[in-house]
C-alpha cells in the first residue's frame, strides 16, 4: 500500500459519505473528551473540537491517548513509589513529642499524644505500617520509655530493638516473650513493693481471672466472685508472711499442689485478708460443701490454665522491675504474645500491664507511651480510665483493634464507649462491619449542602396543517439546602489499604478525610536477633523448684530437701 492510499483510508478514504461519517464521529469523541474528561466549557469544547476534527484524525487519536494514558500511569506509579520511599521523620526535631505522619504528600502533626490515640482498621487496612510502625520509630527517636503489646511477636519488638540499638538514647530496652521462653527477660509483677495496699492485689486478681474466664467481664457470677476473694487473700498473705514466695506461680502452685482447708485457715489468720474470705467462711461454718467445692473448683480450673512451665520461668526472674517510667532508669517493655495460644497468655500479659500502668501512672515520671496492638485480646483492668488520667503525666496511650465491636465483646459497651471518648486523636481505616461504618459516619457528623435543579419546558400550539410550533421557551432553577453525611457507610467500606479517616486533637491539621498514609520502607528494616538465655532443663528444673518451695511453705521440712533441685 502507497503512502497516499494509506494518508486517504486515514482520512476517511475518498469516499464523500464515508469521510463525513469519520468526520462527524471524531468530532462527537473530541467533544464529549474535552467537556466530561477535560472539564471545558460547553463552548469551549464545541469550539476546539472543530480544529482538531479537521487536522487530527480519529484513527490517530485513539493510539495516541491509549499511549499517552500509559505512560501517564506508569509515571503515577513510579512517583507515587517515590513519594511513598521517603522519610516520614525528616522533621522530627520540630515536635519533641509528637508524631508526624505522611499523608497525602504532606506532613500532618499530632502535636499532643497524651491525649490518647486510637486505631481502627480490618485486617489488610494498613494500620500496622502506615500508624504504628512510624509511632514505634519516633517514639524511640525522641526518648520515650513505655510498653509495647507485641501481639504477632516478635514483628514489632524487633522494629523497636533495631531502632533502639542505632540510637544513643538512656532508654533500655526489654523483651518478654511468651513465644519462646528461652529467650525472653524475667520479672515478677507481684513483687511485695508492687503491692501497697490489699486493692492493688484485688485488682491484680481480678484481672487474672477476667481474662481466665471472659464470660464473667460482664456478668460476674457469685463463684467468680469468691474465687477473686480467695486469690485476693492469697496473694495478700503471701505478701504479708512469706515475701520472699510472693508470685504468682506460687499462688498457683499453692492452689494446686496443697491442702484447700489448711490454705484457707492460714489466708483467715491474717487480719486484713480475712475480710475478703468472710462469705467463704460463713459457708465452711454452715457446712455448705457444695458452695465451698464450686468456688475452689472455679479457682483451680482457672488457675490449671497457667501451670506452664513457660509462664512459671518467665514471671520468676527479677531482670527488670516494672518502674518502667522510672527517671532514673527509664526503659521500654516489649511484651511478644502468640498468636496461635493468645488466650493462654492473656492473663499474665494483661497482669504485666496492669501492673505496669500502676507505676507509670505518677507525676514526675518519665515521658511513656503504652502501645497495645489488637487490644480486644487482653482484659487490661480499669484500661478505660487510663487515658483521661494519665495525660497529666506524659502518658501517651495508643490503643489499636480491627473493629469497635470487638472492643465492645470483650470490655462490655459501656467501658468500650468511655475508652473511645477519652481518645482524642482517632483513625479509622476500612472496615466491612455495617455498624462499625455507621458509628464512624456519626462521628464526623453531618453538613449542609446545596442542590440545584434546572427544568426546561416549551408553550407550543399544534396546527394539523403546519405541525407542531413552539411558542415560548421556560427555564428555571431551583436551590435547596439539605443535611447530609460527610462520610457515607461506603466511603469507609471501600477504603484501600493505607487510606484512613481521622480525627487530631492538636496539630496543623485537626481532620483527615480519605487520605493516603504515606509508607516508609526502611521502617520494616529491623535486623534484629534474640539470643537464647535459657535451655529447656532450666525452664523444666525452675517449674518443680517452684512447686517444691510452695509445698513447703506448709510442710517445713521439705526445704530440707530443696538441694536436690538444682538449674
């Protein structure tokens, strides 16, 4: 084919009819282009496509804009990577102690953490990388000390540790890791200085047993109910008579492993925890067997849950205490669950954090943050009022879940209510939960908007001879204002990873709607190893050392025999 029959078949080809179809065609796909893709005006648009209708050809604007559209997207592609690459902490030094995030090209500060913040996103939303990654970096960069709830451990704790090990901050860093016990820090959270006064021991027992037995978080049952007292007064005359055997693993051994009756009869003889076996006492006298068999029955099925070897190694050491705050020694806790046994270690992890808030929870302490990741997997006592308190005391509490209805499964919706309204600053990424997306629709409310409607009519008459003829043309336009939502249910369903709402009590931006979290690569960089600080024999010979020296808090002489158990 020459090139002036291919310059014809371009054209339209010499064809008259033909031509003028090609002709009329391209001129409809420039017009509609340039009015819905270009946004012109109506007269604009009409006025340009008639030169491009003339000199460039529809078979040429096809392949032309299908190429120009690739190249546009692979250039969106390579810059949005680019953009996503790049540091998020490039102007950390400007807020000594708040985060700043990435979020739409442009850096948005949250001038205040102590004012609480709070996560929400399903999984795959993003909330991980695009939230608490950069939170877990900066707080190291900027010296906080605080506590970190390692759910998938040991992801997190390996992030921290890193970014710890480069820096030269006073903060050390810890990490108990119920995951591998050989490698894990010890500590006992029921060390006698940790328990001023017989309430903490009430709260630390029902903790305990909350999160043994989660059923009772919102309808406690009188079994549950003695069954605290009774480990509320063992734990009392442990700290009382024997300080030196005051944990919890001998609290369980002790339950397990002795005499029920002679257990009781010693918690009575102490003064003050007397008066929380007072019910339980009443029943032995009335001779109520039955009620007495229910609630050690309840206590001891519980406890069985903790009888590990693991768990009793890892609550026996004293390389920390849990001052964490501490401004003498300040220092940041990693706590590593497993995710396939996350109801077995629950209750202590839960314990250590109590205990832990307790200390922290004072004026002229260190700057802490406490960061718990999949929240709904622990019962953290009292955690509801924790944000609205310790604000005062540069604690920053950054709470995480996937979905509000979990929170609300396990802390009961009222607690669940006050724990989000004590959080100032929040994000909400995607959800499928419809509840979820109406609540989050409430929470930015609604706004007024403006509708417009324009109708057209003709007055025309109908001549059988002539037709019909149009007499007068109407035209009127309509406004009306009317309430609507800001964020539709959908616009939360349908968010993609990255991409949340929030809410930011004090910074430069005091909303985020739809927008993009930036992500910084180099923040999943951890590179960091555990050593193994135990063996098996060691954790195994720990586990029967401790319930040999429980035993012997009632048979004296078996610390005679206490030489035969050696690490």
């Amino acid at each position: 084919m020459d090139k002036s029959v291919f310059m014809e078949l371009l054209m339209g080809g010499t064809h008259p009819i033909i031509h003028l179809l090609m002709r009329f065609v391209a001129f409809v796909v420039y017009f509609l282009f340039l009015k819905r893709v270009c946004r012109m005006h109506f007269f604009l648009a009409l006025f340009v496509s008639f030169p491009l209708t003339i000199f460039f050809p529809l078979v040429l604007f096809v392949p032309s804009f299908v190429l120009g559209w690739a190249v546009y997207r692979i250039y969106a592609l390579v810059r949005s990577l680019f953009k996503k690459s790049q540091v998020v902490l490039d102007e950390v030094q400007d807020s000594p102690e708040g985060f700043l995030f990435s979020v739409d090209d442009k850096n948005v500060l949250l001038e205040n953490p102590y004012r609480g913040i709070y996560i929400q996103g399903g999984a795959g939303s993003g909330k991980t990388i695009s939230l608490i990654h950069p939170i877990v970096i900066q707080a190291v960069a900027k010296n906080y000390s605080g506590i970190c709830y390692d759910f998938k451990s040991p992801e997190l704790t390996q992030l921290l540790f890193a970014n710890l090990k480069k820096g030269e901050g006073i903060v050390r860093p810890y990490f108990i890791d119920f995951k591998e016990a050989r490698r894990s820090a010890r500590t006992n959270p029921l060390q006698p200085e940790l328990l001023p006064k017989i309430a903490y021991a009430h709260e630390y027992a029902q903790t305990l047993m909350y999160n043994l037995s989660p059923k009772n978080i919102k309808n406690e049952d009188y079994w549950m109910m003695e069954a605290k007292s009774v480990l509320t007064g063992l734990i009392w005359y442990l700290k009382s008579e024997h300080p030196k055997y005051c944990s919890l693993l001998h609290v369980i051994s002790l339950i397990l492993h002795t005499d029920i009756s002679q257990l009781l009869e010693r918690i009575s003889a102490d003064p003050e925890a007397s008066g929380f076996m007072a019910s339980l006492n009443q029943a032995i006298q009335n001779e109520a067997s039955n009620q007495l068999t229910g609630v050690v029955s309840t206590l001891r099925t519980n406890l069985a849950k903790l009888n590990t070897p693991d768990i009793f190694w890892i609550l026996s050491g004293d390389d920390l205490d849990l001052n964490i705050n501490d401004p003498l020694n300040p220092k940041f806790l990693c706590i590593g669950n497993e995710s396939t046994l996350a109801e077995t270690y629950a209750p202590v992890i839960s314990l250590l954090i109590s205990v832990s808030l307790k200390q922290m929870n004072q004026p002229g302490k260190h700057k802490a943050v406490v960061l718990v990741d999949e929240l709904p997997t622990l019962y953290i006592n009292k955690l509801e009022q924790t944000p609205a308190t310790a604000r005062s005391n540069k604690v920053a509490t950054v709470l995480a879940c996937q979905d509000f209805s979990q929170l609300v499964d396990r802390y009961g919706r009222d607690k669940a209510q006050v724990m989000l309204s004590n959080m100032g600053n929040q994000f909400y990424g995607r959800t499928v939960n419809k509840d979820s997306a109406q609540m989050i629709t409430h929470i930015f409310g609604k706004a007024d908007k403006t509708f417009k409607t324009t109708s057209h009519g003709d007055n025309y008459y109908q001549s059988s001879i002539f037709g019909k003829h149009t007499n007068s043309l109407n035209k009127s336009t309509n406004e009306t204002v009317q309430e609507r939502d800001r964020v539709k249910t959908t616009d939360i369903m349908n968010l993609r990873p990255g991409e949340f709402y929030g809410l930011i009590a004090e910074g430069n931006e005091r909303e985020i709607l739809k927008s993009e979290f930036g992500i910084n690569k180099r923040l999943g960089d951890s590179g960091f190893d555990f050593p193994i600080r135990a063996s098996d024999l060691d954790i195994q010979e720990n586990y029967q050392k401790i319930i040999w020296q429980a035993k012997s808090i009632f048979e004296p002489m078996a610390e005679k025999d206490e030489s035969f158990i050696r690490f």
